[in-house]
C-alpha cells in the first residue's frame, strides 16, 4: 500500500509538472517615458517562475503595440541565447501591450499520464473523445503552443490599445481597461480562439500580492466571456487552454494552445 501511493504522488507530481504555466514577467508594469522597459519569458507554477530555457528560434512572433495599433516586431531583439529577455523604451505616454506566439513543441505521454494531464487542465472534451474511440489505451501526442501577452502602462495617459485583437491563436482581451479601475472593481474579459469565442472553457485568475497568491478559477460564457473582481494591487495573470484533434498527422494527435495575459500595479 505505501509502495502504491508512492507511486501515485510521484505520477501525480510529474503530471503537475508538465502542466507549468508561461507568462510575459516586466520588471515593472507601471513606467515613466523613456524608462527601459525589461521583459522576460517566465516559466513555473503559482506564479512564481524561473526564465524559459528557449531563445528566439522558439519564437513566431513577438509583437509590440502601442497607440492602438501593431508597432513593431520585436523577435530580432532576443538573441540565441537560452532564457534571454528583451528591452525597450517608450518615449511618449500611452497603453502598450506585448504579445508572443511560440513555435511548437511536441510532447508525448504515456496513457495514464495524459489521461491525467487532460484531466488536471479541464480538456474533458479531448478525454471524452479518446474514451469513445478506445484511445485512452494509447500514448498522448501533442504539440502545444503558448500565445501570452502583457499589458504595460506609460505615463498617465490611457488609450485602447489593450482592447486590440492580436494574431495570437488564444487571445485573452479585457474589454475594460486595467489600468482604469472603477469602482465595483468588477473586471470583464472575452476569450477567442483563432478569431472565434472560446465558450464554455475554464479559465485560471492568478493574483499576487506580495507573497500572497489566491488563485480561483471561471467560465466563459457562449460569447467566450467571463468577469470577476480586481484590485488595483500586485500582480494579475489570466490563464486558459484549447485543445484540438488533429487529423492525419503522422507524429501527434492533438495540438493544444495555451494562453496567459498579465498586468499588475507594480511600478
């Protein structure tokens, strides 16, 4: 019996692991013009990270937006080296909005471990599938993508900028804006998945306030969205996944995406 649950700590512990979350870290969220802006590519669970192990060959796009609309690529800023972070300054005030799409990376599980890892990330339409065609037998194979972003503020300006649609395939938009908080502190958002809402998905809220972290968890609705309550403190960090199967593919079965945004008061 001690052997057996055992054994099913250190399953459960390398399903949790596999299931770490990818975030866009400023060293600050909140600057003034000009001021060197630090970003790095955080990868951990709790919202806690340590930098990614990629470089820029795992990168598709990294994007900056700024006054509303696409300013710049910003891909060409991160070197070869692994774990490395990108810089910039913003000489006039406004909401800007850092967004990156990673290439894929392929992983693959045995059946009991991806049965779990399904299970762990609420992909219960992907686990009912391999139920009804028998499949939960079978090794998981997937590729997965990561489509993150952050929003950062300069100056006291404010502008629509965080409201903008990205090409990123999961893209978490807030329809108010962080950085205007009212005062019902009621904060609403919209998911879309390849331009579509991502309706009935769950959906992670992480807040860090010092060393404190209260983690809890929504749905969106048919339209793909969902509200709960901010504070203008710490650190915030949205989180979901979609799942897709993949049709004649000789190497994986299912693609997933996952996606975070941050923003924080932080300054």
């Amino acid at each position: 019996m001690k052997k057996y649950f055992l054994l099913l700590i250190i399953l459960l512990c390398n399903v949790f692991l596999l299931a770490r979350e990818f975030w866009l870290q400023p060293d600050k969220f909140i600057y003034k013009r000009g001021e060197t802006i630090n970003i790095r590519f955080l990868t951990g669970e709790n919202f806690e990270g340590e930098n990614w192990k990629g470089n820029n060959s795992r990168i598709e796009s990294l994007q900056f937006y700024f006054g509303g609309v696409r300013d710049r690529e910003l891909s060409k800023a991160l070197s070869e080296e692994n774990g490395d972070s990108v810089q910039l300054a913003v000489l006039d005030e406004g909401t800007a909005m850092v967004t990156c799409s990673s290439s894929n990376s392929y992983q693959e599980l045995t059946p009991t471990k991806f049965n779990e890892y399904l299970r762990q990330n609420d992909l219960m339409e992907a686990l009912e599938y391999r139920k009804q065609n028998n499949d939960t037998i079978d090794s998981g194979r997937e590729y997965y993508q990561r489509s993150v972003k952050t929003i950062l503020q300069i100056g006291e300006k404010t502008d629509r900028t965080f409201k903008q649609q990205t090409d990123l395939p999961l893209d978490i938009i807030p329809e108010d804006h962080p950085y205007v908080i009212t005062k019902d502190g009621n904060f609403k958002m919209k998911i879309l998945f390849k331009g579509e809402p991502l309706s009935k998905t769950r959906v992670k809220v992480w807040h860090r306030l010092d060393n404190k972290l209260s983690q809890t968890e929504y749905r969106t609705d048919e339209a793909g969205k969902f509200k709960f309550f901010v504070t203008a403190s710490g650190r915030w960090m949205v989180t979901a996944v979609k799942m897709k199967r993949l049709q004649n593919d000789s190497k994986a079965d299912w693609q997933s995406y996952w996606g975070s945004l941050t923003w924080g008061y932080e300054k």
